[in-house]
C-alpha cells in the first residue's frame, strides 16, 4: 500500500484494471434482469398475501354478520331460564371455513403453489449464477492480491 501512496497514478491504473476485470463478469442485461425477476416476485407474493387475507376477513365478516351469535346465545339463555330442562346450544369457536368456498380456495392453493414451484426453480437459476460470479471474483482478488504483492516486492528490492 505504501507504493501505491507514493505512485497515485499507478494506483489509479490497477484500480481501473480491477474495474474493467468486473464490469466483464457481469453485463448490464444480467443485471437488469436479475432486478426485474426480484421486483415481480416481491410484486406477486405480496399481492397474493393481501388478496388471501382479504378474502378471510371478507369470508368471516359474512359468517358473523350472518349467525348474529350473541344474539342467538342471549335468546337460548333466556329460553333455559324459562324452561326447567337444559337448552341446546350450539357449539362456538370453530366455524367451518373448509364448507365455505373451499373449492375456490383449494384452487388458489393449488395455483400459488405451482407459481411458488416455479419462481424457487428461477431462483436456483439465479442462485448458479450468482455463485460463478462470486468465483469469478475470489479468482480476480486472488490475482489482484498476487500482483499487489509483486509490485510491493519489485519496488522493495
């Protein structure tokens, strides 16, 4: 480092080298798609989050508007005042949802997952590359080091 301190310009030479060594591993396209694979994705799985959570919260605000539940519970308990036997009541806290559209869930289900097959299978892709990219890397730092290391002993001896 202190032979690089001393002589700026050869500095600014290897450091441009390291740069042009770089900038051929990866091209401009490869970049732009690999950001543009990760903005859809992102895009996806965050609209199909909002349209599932929407679709329960509308799904249950149905079934309890439509059951009235503490009405129905307050009517049985005066009804079991009135009378000396046991009214019936129904059982609460586990309203069938599987009932309630499953066949159009079971489908959406069926659909994410194979869009999630899909996006794991380009992201194994991306993963290959962006490993031989990193090796690619390793190997120019590893020269860069090796070239730093004879300069430093040229310029010493």
């Amino acid at each position: 480092m202190t032979n690089f301190r001393a002589n700026p310009e050869e500095a600014l030479m290897e450091f441009q080298n390291f740069i042009d060594k770089i900038a051929g591993c990866v091209s401009l396209s490869d970049v732009e798609r690999i950001t543009t694979i990760l903005k859809v994705r992102n895009e996806w799985m965050n609209y199909n989050s909002n349209l599932l959570v929407t679709s329960l919260n509308t799904e249950v605000q149905t079934i309890l508007e439509q059951t009235d539940l503490q009405t129905k519970l307050k009517n049985l308990n005066e009804l079991e005042k009135g009378s000396k036997e046991i009214a019936w009541k129904p059982q609460t806290g586990n309203p069938d949802l599987i009932s309630i559209e499953g066949d159009h869930l079971n489908k959406l289900k069926k659909k994410l997952m194979k869009e999630t097959k899909q996006i794991k299978k380009e992201s194994s892709l991306l993963q290959a590359e962006i490993l031989q990219f990193r090796q690619q890397l390793q190997v120019q730092q590893t020269e860069m080091e090796h070239f730093i290391n004879l300069t430093c002993k040229s310029s010493e001896s």
